[in-house]
C-alpha cells in the first residue's frame, strides 16, 4: 500500500475563485475571534491588550486532568434523601389604624394648547453618483496577499 499525501483544501467561492483555507487558517490565527470568550483564532486565552495569558495547550491539558466524577455503586432510590431547609421564621408588625381626615378637591386644571408649528418644504434630494473605492473589503482583502 502506498500512502496518500494529505490533499489541499481548496475551495471554490461563490465568484468563482479558489480559496486555501488552510492557508488563510494559518494567516489569521493570532487575530481576535469574534465574540465575548477572549480567545484568538486558535484558541489561546487572551489577556488584557489582546496579549496571550494563557496558551492553548494549557487549557486542553487542564481541562482533561479534571476528573469527571465517580460512579456509584448504591442507587439514587436506596440514598436517603436530606431533610429539606426551613426558612427562618419572620416576625410580623401590625399596624394601627390611622384616623381618615378629609380630603379638599382641586380644581382641575386649565388644558395646555400647544402652539401650531408651521411645516418647513422639504428639501429636493439631489442624486449622486456613486464613485468606485480603491479600497477592498470582504474576500478581496483577506486573500490580498496570500497568494
């Protein structure tokens, strides 16, 4: 058997060119990933300024030297279950009535009317035409530059 060599990802764009992912990967992995974790691209935990604090291998090793629990031999209906906790007991305070005095009506008030604005002509919208940018956004300015 002769072993394959790994093939390229290449990927053709909805315009009809051909991208590397992996090369653009590669590219942009120390940039900032879009969202609210604070990691780049490949994953390293960022600090303050957008430095490195902690890098990616150190997580994935963290995160499998944490034990995952143990199993337990007798079953969850044999276990006795706790007492559930009593709220403490809260002392109430009466309140004594309060003698009703009378109330003398206001008269109502005036009604505000609100001074006529007369409207303004609206200004005639001019058509401009618009110009070309040199400047490449999307597609064109990730790939500027990897090939």
């Amino acid at each position: 058997m002769v072993a394959r060599p790994t093939r390229k990802r290449m990927y053709r764009t909805m315009q009809g060119r051909m991208v590397d992912i992996e090369k653009l990967r590669a590219a942009n992995e120390n940039v900032q990933a879009v969202g609210n974790m604070n990691v780049n691209a490949r994953g390293d935990i960022l600090g303050p300024g957008g430095q490195i604090a902690t890098k990616k291998e150190t997580v994935i090793k963290k995160y499998y030297e944490q034990p995952r629990g143990m199993v337990d031999d007798t079953p969850a209906r044999a276990k006795p279950t706790p007492a559930p906790k009593t709220p403490p007991q809260k002392t109430v305070q009466t309140m004594t009535p309060v003698a009703k005095t009378e109330v003398k009506q206001q008269p109502a008030p005036e009604p505000v009317v609100a001074p006529k604005i007369e409207a303004e002509p609206t200004p005639v919208a001019t058509f401009k035409p618009k110009t070309e940018s040199t400047e490449k956004k999307g597609i064109d300015a990730a790939l500027d530059g990897l090939e």
